[in-house]
C-alpha cells in the first residue's frame, strides 16, 4: 500500500506527463535544482522521487539521472 508522500509523487507525475508531455522530467529536474538553491531538501527529495517516477515511466533520460 503507498503512502500519502508516494500517492502525492506519482499524482504530481501524472500531472507533469499530462500537462509537459516529454518535457515533464525537464520541468521536475529544475524544481529539484530550485529547491536545492533554495536549501530546501524536503522538496528537492520530493521532486527528486517524481523523477525516479517519471524515469519509471521511460520519459526520463538525462534529467533524472543528474539527481
């Protein structure tokens, strides 16, 4: 059974492969890269679970393996 953590990861990736297409994992990987300038790990671990997720999925190629 997921958790509420993972539920919201792969709703929020659904969301991106539905609304970015291909460039979905673009957009999580600068999310990421925000949330590390901003020293804000909680999120950048969040976003970097939705890249694990997209990557899952095949969409992802560079951008999650850059985190």
């Amino acid at each position: 059974m997921l958790d509420e953590d993972e539920r919201r990861a792969r709703q929020e990736a659904h969301w991106l492969v539905k609304e970015f297409g291909a460039e979905a994992p673009l957009y999580a990987a600068m999310k990421a890269e925000k949330a590390i300038e901003q020293k804000d790990f909680g999120r950048c671990a969040r976003w970097k679970r939705i890249l694990e997720i997209l990557a899952d999925t095949g969409l992802s190629k560079s951008a999650a393996s850059k985190y």
